[in-house]
C-alpha cells in the first residue's frame, strides 16, 4: 500500500501544479463587453470550474494521505473491510467500500420524517 500513498502522492503534486497554473491563467478576466471574449469567457468559465474540481479533488487526496486513524490504506474507515481494487484505482482517495458509500448515499437521501416513519417500522 505504500506505491498506492506515493502514487496519491505524485497526484497531488501534478495537481497543486495544475492549480497553479489555472489560478495564474484565471487572474486576467477577458472583456466581457457585447460581442466580444465570448470564446474567451467561455474559457474562463471552464477554467473557473475546473480550479475549483482540482481544489476538492486535492483536499480529499491531502485528507486521505493525512489521515492516520489506525486503518489502513485500501480499508474501509466505518467497516473495517478492504475495499475493492478497483474501486481504489478509480477513487484512490476513497475511505469508504462501495457498500459503506451507497449507506451513506441512502441515509443522506432520506429526509429526517421518513427515517423515523421506516425505524418505527422496522
């Protein structure tokens, strides 16, 4: 699991330098005047989305490098059980198991009311 830490690693590097790049790009605001910039703005838009991707992306890759509860790389925080392969290849900053993710989905999807109407009829 170490070559998974230094690979998020080597992640994290290419993105802060991304980031960096983007923010330097994003401090000219093209013209916004009537018919002019608009493939330039369109750009800037995107270029605004994507630094704020990148800036989500990288906390959870430095929450997940930081982070020293006792479990391991590639086990679940709430389970305890490993998580999948390949679910670490596509999300290598993930602490939770495709299980314990969709729980939390379901649970966050279910409004307070309906929680209680579906305990009291457990």
């Amino acid at each position: 699991m170490h070559d998974k830490r230094e690979a998020l690693q080597q992640e994290l590097d290419q993105m802060r330098a991304q980031i960096s790049a983007l923010e330097t790009a994003l401090d000219e605001k093209p013209d916004y005047g009537l018919g002019t910039g608009a493939a330039a703005v369109t750009r800037w838009e995107l270029d605004r989305a994507l630094l704020q991707r990148l800036n989500k992306r990288a906390l959870r890759i430095e929450q997940t490098l930081s982070h020293d509860t006792g479990t391991a790389y590639g086990v679940c925080a709430e389970c305890g059980r490993p998580i999948h392969p390949d679910r670490l290849a596509v999300l290598p900053d993930t602490t939770l198991c495709i299980r314990c993710a969709r729980a939390g989905k379901l649970e966050d999807a279910v409004p307070q009311g309906d929680k209680l109407h579906m305990e009291s009829h457990s």
